[in-house]
C-alpha cells in the first residue's frame, strides 16, 4: 500500500494528526503497537485516572460531606472490583469511539510494530511475529512516552510500581508512599487516599508540583494535607527501594544528609516520563535524536529528514495531550501549505486533584527571573457563594497583568472545576486581553468563573467586589 501520510502511534496527537490528514483530503494509514487505540492517555493515563479520580472523590464525599448535605448512609464501603471494572468500561468506550472515528475518516489502522526500513518505507510487524511493509511520502511519528525509571529504583510491578499499575491494583493500600510530587503521583495519590489509605510522598525538590506558579504548589499542600491527611517529605533524596514481600521499605537520605526510611505496602514511582523511541529504526531513515532521548525537530516539527515529522512527548515541550493534538493539526494542515500556529506559552497544565490546580502564561517566579514589571490579583473561593453552596472554598485565582499595558500575563488556578475554568484565561491571553477587559464582562451568577472576573477586577483597579 502507499499513502500520502502515516501517523506511528494512535494516542491524542497520533489519532488527531491522522483524523486532521484524512480531512485534508490525504490518503492516511496509523500505526498502533497494541492491539487497541489511544495510547497511553487513553488506556493507562489521562481518562483512567479521571475515571478513579471521579468514582473516589464520589465515595470521599459520601463519608464526609453527605451528611452535610442532608444525605444520611449506612455501612458505606469502596467496593474496589467495581471501581476498576467502571474505568475498564470508559476506557473501552473511548477505544471504540477512536475506533470509529477512523473508519469515518477512511484512515487505513495497522496494528503492530512499527519501524522505518527507509525514509518512505515503513514494517508493520504484528504480535504473531507476521511483518507487512507500507510505502509513505511523509510520516508523523507519535509514539509517546513511559514512566522514567531509575536503576536503583527497580519496578517489579507488584510492590514497587508505576502509575500503569497503579490504575489497576485490587486493594487499597494500607499505607502508599509516593516518589515525586509531580502531576501524576499527587492524582494517584488522591485516588487511594479518598479511599482510605495513608499517603507519604516523598520529594526531591523543596514544593510539590514544581513548574507550575509557586502559590498552586503551596496551597495544593495545605489543602492535600488538610484533607486528606498526605505527609511531605521535601529534599529528599531515595536512594534505593526493596520488595519486602508483604510491602516494601523506602530509603532515603533527609536535607540533613541523614538516611531515613519509609515502610508501607505500595511505593508508587512517579518521577516523569521519557519519550518512548525503541524500536522505531529511526537509524534506517537517517532520523537524528536531540538531548535526554528526544527527537529533534525545527519550529514546524520536521526531523533533519525532509518529510518526516514528530509531535507529542518525543520532542520538546510539556508532555501534554493537549499540547500533542495541536502538534498533530499543525503538521497535518502545513503538509497541504497551510500556515498554523501554536502559541506554546498558552497550552494550559493542569492538576485534577480535589481541588484541580491549572495555569496558563508566565509564572510569577519567571516574570522576576525576566526582570519584567507585572501586578497581580488574587480572588479566594472561599468569598465566592457558588463555592459556598457546594462547600468547594479552598483554593484562589491569580491573575497576573503587565503593569503598565494590563495585558493578562499569567492566570493560575486552584480550585472547583478549575481544569474548565482555565479556559476563560486561554481565551483572553489568545486575543492579548487586558485584564480590565476581563473584569468588564458580565460573568453568570452564581458561578465559579465570578472569581476569575472578581481576580482581574483585582489585578486591573485593585478594587474587587466581594473581598
């Protein structure tokens, strides 16, 4: 077969890039290693953890808030089989959604390994060892990432595990110990704790959440241990961890170069992801890699081979799948000479912890690093009254303006629904709004996106209402 392009990989940038190819009017083939679509957001990340997220964050209110509310249980207990079998059942719905999707844009799916033979000449070897060669004018590869593994930290999937397994384990943890206090451990973390389970979390750095506005980090701290009861070790460094048989012990050196150790049932290694390359016989069509395993690629996401495209957690950037889907429609309308863009300073991060933390634009910390004059306005959710109505008032939005244009810089969120939230900023920061812009539009009432209004009021005049 010969196609116009092929996409490796089937996760959010690979199924988007080919869906945005086939609409281009090219003829389009993907690639998927497994034998279902999504990759790894799809079937071990993003919508399984939000699955457990979700069906956790219900039983954790139902053992702390309902009675608040007027709603009154007997013998309340986390039935964990049926917790795991509704992610399954969301997880095959979204396979088959992809699934459909491709037939309804006529993309040609492959199931298999696939590797470069040459530039225009790609292997599909199949699980049964069965092997087919396609030819291609261009191809974007998408293959992803997987969890960073340390040599002293050996995963053996039972005690020691990663967020893979983490997603599917048959009982909650008496007592979980985290290394990292990144996206990914703090969700997981979340999951086990709502149910029940003592939750350390053990991280180099001196704040969880690191990249994101210092202010998220530190109130997410708070919150996580008010709430949930989360102990934090900061600047500590692991140095080995063991399977026990019944559990597993943690070794770690403290700030104070001391070793210390930590003793629970489950240790969940967290520590980032590294872009997912093996196998790929990118030596064949001449591909060249950039640092920590990435592949490098120009400002249009094409390799040093003309022709041949990476998107996703392979090359530069967040490891985002939002930030990959975008990625994907750029290389799929620049292939027919159209002229797309991404303003990568404007793809939003987010953290769906309870509250969710999300944030978009220049930190407070890197608008210092630059020397750059800003001002700030902040607005509690605790003075919001759609918050009080839900008992959702921990948390803030903080807007950041340049001092003497008012144009938003930064908006960093953390609070009820504020993965949706961050949206509003995405849009105005777009469209280079000002923060009095912002503050003259009537928000609904009462909602929570009055506090974005009530933070720009803030950041703009200095006079917001409500505080």
């Amino acid at each position: 077969m010969k196609y116009d392009v092929t996409v490796i990989g089937s996760g959010p940038g690979g199924y988007v890039a080919a869906i945005r190819c086939a609409q281009l009017g090219l003829k389009t083939a993907i690639i998927e290693k497994y034998n279902v679509l999504g990759g790894t957001c799809l079937n071990v990340g993003c919508i399984p953890s939000k699955a457990l997220l979700d069906s956790s964050e219900h039983f954790h209110n139902a053992a702390h808030t309902f009675t608040t509310h007027g709603i009154e249980l007997d013998n309340l207990k986390a039935n964990m089989e049926q917790m795991i079998k509704r992610k399954s059942e969301v997880i095959k719905s979204n396979n088959d959604g992809i699934a459909f999707l491709m037939k309804k844009n006529k993309v040609d799916t492959y199931y298999g390994l696939g590797s470069f033979v040459s530039k225009n000449k790609i292997k599909v070897t199949g699980t049964d060892g069965n092997a087919q060669e396609i030819e291609t004018d261009k191809t974007i590869i998408a293959t992803g990432s997987k969890p960073t593994i340390l040599p002293f930290l050996p995963v053996d999937k039972t005690r020691i595990i990663t967020s893979t397994e983490a997603l599917n384990l048959k009982e909650i943890p008496k007592h979980l110990i985290i290394i990292g206090g990144g996206v990914i451990g703090l969700e997981l973390g979340s999951v086990y704790a709502r149910l029940g389970a003592k939750v350390s979390v053990v991280e180099f750095m001196d704040s969880i959440i690191p990249t994101m506005d210092r202010a998220l980090g530190k109130e997410l701290q708070r919150v996580l241990k008010k709430t949930l009861g989360f102990e934090f070790f900061f600047q500590h460094k692991v140095t080995g961890a063991t399977n026990t048989g019944e559990g597993v012990k943690v070794t770690a050196q403290n700030p104070k170069g001391e070793e210390v150790t930590f003793d629970g049932d489950y240790c969940l290694v967290s520590i980032g992801r590294k872009p997912y390359t093996e196998g790929l016989g990118l030596e064949n069509a001449g591909v060249q890699m950039g640092e920590r395993g990435i592949i490098a690629v120009n400002d249009l996401l094409e390799t040093n081979v003309p022709g041949i495209y990476a998107i996703g957690d392979v090359v530069r950037g967040a490891m985002l799948a939002h930030k990959a889907e975008e990625e994907g429609v750029l290389v799929a309308e620049q292939i027919v000479g159209q002229k797309p863009h991404i303003n990568y300073n404007l793809i939003p991060g987010v953290v769906y912890t309870w509250p969710e933390v999300a944030g978009v634009g220049f930190t407070e910390e890197q608008l210092k690093e630059q020397g750059r004059a800003y001002k700030t306005g902040s607005f509690p959710f605790k003075a919001s009254g759609r918050a009080k109505a839900s008992m959702d008032t921990d948390g803030f939005v903080k807007v950041i303006a340049d001092k003497a244009t008012d144009e938003i810089l930064g908006v960093h969120m953390i609070g009820p629904r504020a993965a949706d939230m961050i949206a509003e900023a995405v849009v105005a920061m777009e469209f280079r709004a000002s923060a009095e812009d912002i503050a003259r539009m009537s928000h609904a009432h009462p909602t929570y996106t009055e506090a974005m209004k009530e933070a720009c009021l803030a950041a703009s005049e200095n006079r917001a209402i409500h505080i």
